[in-house]
C-alpha cells in the first residue's frame, strides 16, 4: 500500500476550498494528486506521491549524490 | 532521470552486494518492517546476492495484515447496511475477516467500490448524495494523512453522507514491542522509507538508545535495500548503533509537518489490536470526539462477534513476528494461495506470504 511513487509535476490549480491539486506524470501514466502536503512544489520538481497526496518533494540532488556514490565504485 | 529505474541498475545492485560482503565478517539478523522492502527483496532475489552471514527477517510491514479480522468483520456488516457505498482500497476487499470477506459481501448485493484515493470517496459522496459513502481506510503513518484530509475536507464542506471507518496504525510502537519480546533476535533494522517520509525520523533515537541497535532508514528500490543494509552492517562490524537515513531523497529528519499536523487534528493516538502482535500500546489512531460525527465505527452500530482465530490455519501471527518464514507454512501454496488465501499476509500487494509465492512459487 505505501507505493510512494516518483512522478514530475506538469500542471498545478486551486481545487475546491482552496486546496492545491496537480497532474502528475509517472512515465506515461498521468495522474491528478493533492498537493495539500506540497504547495511549495514547483512545476518540473519530482514528488513522492502516495494514494492520491504528494507527500513530499523528492530531493533531486540527494538522488544522484546517491546514485554517483554507486558509479564511483563500478568505475574503480 | 525517472528516479525509478535508476535504483535498479544491476551493476550498483552488483556493486552493493559486493560491498556488502567485503564488509560482513559474522552472522547479522536483519529486520526490515516494510512490505514494499519485502517484495522487493523477493522479486530481486536480494537473499541470493547477499553474503550467507545477513539473515533478512521480514516484519509486520503490511498494514493489511496486522488489520484485525474483527475490523474487516465490521466493515463487512457496515457495506451490507442499507443505501451505504463502502469504498477501500482494492487489497482490503479480499482479506478474510470473521465470517467472509468484502468481495462476499458484495456478491450478497453490497454496494462495494474500489478507490485509489480516499478523496476519491469524498467524490463518490457528491455523486451519491441520497446514500451513505464510507471509506475504509488502513495503513501506515504513510496513509494516514490522505485519510485525515478527506475527513477534514468533508468536515469542512458540510458533506454529510460521507463517514470513515479508519484502522490506522502506528509503526515505532509496534518495533518497540517486537524488540523488547524475549525471543527477539534481530540485530539490526531498516526502517521503512515511505513511513518516515511523512513521520520523520524523531521516533527512533529512543529506540536505538534502548536496544542499543542500529536503525538504517531506507527506501524501497532493491539499490535501496542493499545501500541500506550495507550501512546497516557497516555499523554492526564497528559496534555502532546509530540512526542513520539512508533514503535522503525522500525522507528529511523532520518527515512532512504539514502532513503529521492533519493528522493530529484528525487523529488521537490510542492502544490499538495488531493482528500477529495484540495490543499494542499507543499503536493506532482514533477519529477525535469532535469529528465522532465522520467516524463509522461511531455512527453504524453493529455487534463483531469475537474472532476464533484458532479455528483458523493461518499462521499469520508468526509469520508477521518475523518467527515462521511463509515458505514454512505448511499451509503455504498449498491450502493456501493467493486465489484461496487463509489470511491477509497471502492476500496483500504487500504480504509476506504473497511476496514468496509470486516470487518463488509454490513449494516442490
């Protein structure tokens, strides 16, 4: 149940009571999601999304420090 | 860039794996409690690539399996209310409660609908506004928040056919309580990413100070796992036992306090019924006294007989302490399977029996 999946932000609006919603792109599959949890989600940024809600705003430059450390031992 | 498929890429997994067992030097007992860690650990076959010495035990990580049968039992009676639409998500409707489950229960006429999304619910009240929608929801602190904002939305809005019948439960006391049992093995845990991307990490110190315990936070990717556990015995070799998140991209030490504030205005922390574990205290979430109104369980009266859990096979229990691996079973692909299971672990995206079977298959 806790899929937490990645997916870009490609449009963003208020829906009702003023709650910010946005269509999120997971490869080709697109998806609208509650930005409740995320207004400060820019369009562009990648978000966790889980259930419908963005629970948060992934942190692209975490991510390939993550991935560099990998390449950095397959090279050697 | 999808940061998808990259955490998948065989020459890290390779790369990790071979860190792994330049680093280990004796036998580790390691917890994850995490069912996306689970299946992705089987589907991987990460026990393959891993140095004989790292025991991987599987925890209670699936919030469907530890839902009591009482809790599904009363869901079941609720949907076949008159003029009620139950909605939950599509892993509930087959786990075996005390008498059938929620797919039975629409094969007698209840009207039972899945939904992707509690707001999805919310939307199903507007659409049905003569009849009664109810949402029942299930999950992890990861959960939790999307529950809560449909309540207070619906509170907000005035929408008053629209009720929550809500087993949400909360995973550090459930460790806590694993940890502390007198036949607890386990070394070293991975603490499930997805949970701690909304909680933050604030529950964990206490916990590594008293088990004195490494505590690695790791997402759910198989490069996740193995980068995880690599850290985690890293950490046991050196006689380490420190908190340590391992999953940075998502999860930040103060989790999503927008998301943890919802749900504390929704939600008191209560001693809460863990199927496999009993009470545990301060486990779960109720729906607070002034929202009484949107809580189901409030609102529909119905009797739930007690559940024999004797005269059941399943074995869940010890398979969600971590004692008995599904394989063990003697139930496992055989009397059970996921088109029969016996019980929720069998039936769940995110049970440890279903992750072995679909990935390893039946017993020879």
């Amino acid at each position: 149940m806790c899929l937490a999946i990645p997916g870009r932000l490609i449009e963003r609006w208020l829906g009702v009571g003023e709650v910010p919603f946005g269509r999120v792109a997971f490869g080709s599959v697109r998806r609208e999601v509650c930005l409740a949890y995320t207004p400060e989600a820019e369009l562009g940024a990648y978000l966790i999304v889980h259930v419908g809600f963005a629970i948060q705003v992934l942190d692209q430059r975490a991510a390939r420090e993550a991935l560099a450390l990998w390449e950095a031992i397959e090279d050697s | 860039m999808r940061y998808v498929d990259e955490f998948r890429s065989p020459a890290a997994i390779r790369a990790a794996s071979e860190a792994i067992a330049a680093t280990v030097t004796r036998r580790w007992t390691i917890m994850e409690i995490c069912g996306g860690q689970t299946h992705a650990i089987m589907r991987w076959s990460l026990p393959e690539l891993l140095p004989e010495q790292v025991e991987l035990v599987h925890g209670p990580g699936c919030p469907v399996c530890v839902t009591p049968a009482e809790v599904v039992e009363q869901a079941r009676q609720i949907a076949l209310q008159p003029d009620v639409i139950l909605a939950s998500f599509g892993d509930m409707l087959r786990v075996p409660g005390t008498r059938g489950d929620l797919l039975a229960a629409r094969a007698e006429g209840a009207d039972v609908r899945v939904v992707t999304s509690p707001l999805d619910a919310l939307a199903l009240a507007r659409a049905h506004a003569d009849r009664t929608v109810v949402l029942f929801a299930v999950g992890f602190e990861t959960t939790a928040p999307a529950t809560a904002m449909a309540i207070e939305l619906a509170a907000a809005t005035g929408l008053g056919n629209f009720a929550a019948l809500t087993g949400h439960v909360r995973v550090a006391p459930a460790i806590e309580l694993l940890l502390a049992a007198p036949d607890n093995r386990v070394q070293g845990r991975l603490a499930a990413g997805p949970v701690c991307t909304v909680e933050g990490v604030a529950e964990y110190p206490p916990l590594v100070e008293r088990f004195a315990m490494p505590v690695v936070v790791a997402g759910f990717k198989p490069l996740d796992i193995l980068s995880g556990l690599l850290a985690c015995v890293r950490q046991l070799e050196s006689g380490a036992a420190r908190l340590e998140i391992d999953y940075r991209r998502a999860v930040r030490p103060e989790g999503n306090p927008r998301a943890r504030a919802c749900v504390e205005r929704v939600f008191e922390i209560v001693d809460a019924p863990w199927r496999g574990l009993g009470v545990v205290p301060a486990g779960g979430l109720r729906i607070r006294d002034a929202l009484a109104e949107l809580d189901a369980g409030r609102r529909f009266s119905v009797t739930i007989p007690g559940a024999d859990e004797l005269a059941s096979r399943c074995r869940a229990a010890e398979v969600l302490r971590g004692i008995l691996r599904p394989s063990e079973c003697p139930e496992f692909g055989r009397a059970c399977t996921p088109e029969r299971p016996l019980g929720a672990p069998m039936v769940s995206s995110e049970g440890a029996c279903a992750a072995y079977f679909r990935h390893r298959g039946r017993p020879s």
